[in-house]
C-alpha cells in the first residue's frame, strides 16, 4: 500500500484526492502506467466503496 509501481495508497497519501477521482481512476486506470482499468470487473458503487475503504486505512 506504500507504492511500489504506482503511487502509494495509504489514507495520508489520499485524504487531499477527491473521491470521484479516484474511483474515476479505479474504473479507467491510468494510460501508459501499470494501473489497469477495472471498469470490467467493477461498477461504479463498488470502486466508491474501494475509495472510501482505503481512505480509512485498509487492513493490513
């Protein structure tokens, strides 16, 4: 969740992002990145939830 390929994905590295945008980035992923989108295999209500379920610090 530190990052790695990618930006990190804690709850102090998100707090300032809005929500939209980032589910945004979940469902259309980011071009010439590693992040995939996952707009297949997602609805919109689900990455929301992903949003605000990282935003509190997923489990470890």
């Amino acid at each position: 969740m530190r990052g790695g390929l990618g930006s990190p994905l804690t709850p102090e590295a998100l707090k300032d992002k809005p929500d939209a945008g980032l589910a945004a980035v979940i469902l259309a992923g980011r071009p010439g990145t590693p992040m995939p989108p996952w707009r297949p295999f997602l609805t919109e209500e689900e990455a929301i939830w992903l949003v605000y379920w990282l935003k509190q610090g997923a489990p470890p």
